[in-house]
C-alpha cells in the first residue's frame, strides 16, 4: 500500500512516502505535491521522510524533481532523509544527490 503523510513541525512541512513509489503511484504523489501549500511565507523547510520507502523507480525520481521544483518555487528548501542504500545508490548514478537535498548518512 502507498501512503503519504504530512505535518507541519513550525517553519518545516514533513512529507513521509510509505510503499513503492512506481508508474501506479506517481501520479497519486504528483497530486499531493499540488496539494501542499508550498507557498506559505513562514514554510522554510519541506522534509520528505523515505524510511518507509519500499521502492522507486523512474517514474518515482521523477515526481520527487517535481517535489523539488515545487518546493524550491515555494521559496522552500527540500531534503530527503531515511533514504535506504539501494535508492542513495539510484541517486548517485543520476547525479540528483545535490538537487534534491538528499541526506547521505556519515
């Protein structure tokens, strides 16, 4: 099962992505960006939570860009945290460590 949630801790907005994130779920989290008020003035902070992240594919980097770019025009800064080896991996050989925030554990 895919699941989404948000809450709002003061200046940042944690957004936890539970299941597998695929072509058959993409759009679902597409919708949810859209869904998100990014463009709240006292939001600095928008934290996507991945330990829960079963899976990702293309189709799920791809809506995780869409989350930067919707982030980044809300005038917010996005980090990815709890990313599983496999998809630190995935974000390394795409070169998306940078532009997505992506924490990589010391």
């Amino acid at each position: 099962m895919f699941e989404v949630h948000e809450e709002r801790i003061g200046a940042e907005l944690v957004v936890s992505i539970a299941g597998e994130l695929d072509p058959s779920t993409a759009p679902y989290l597409h919708d949810r960006i859209y869904e998100l008020e990014l463009d709240d003035v006292s939001l600095e902070l928008v934290t996507a939570d991945l330990s829960e992240l079963d899976f990702l594919d293309s189709a799920g980097i791809g809506t995780l860009v869409e989350l930067r770019e919707r982030t980044v025009s809300g005038g917010c800064r996005l980090r990815l945290v709890n990313v599983r080896p496999a998809q630190l991996r995935i974000f390394r050989i795409t070169g998306l460590i940078d532009a997505l925030g992506v924490e990589v554990p010391r």
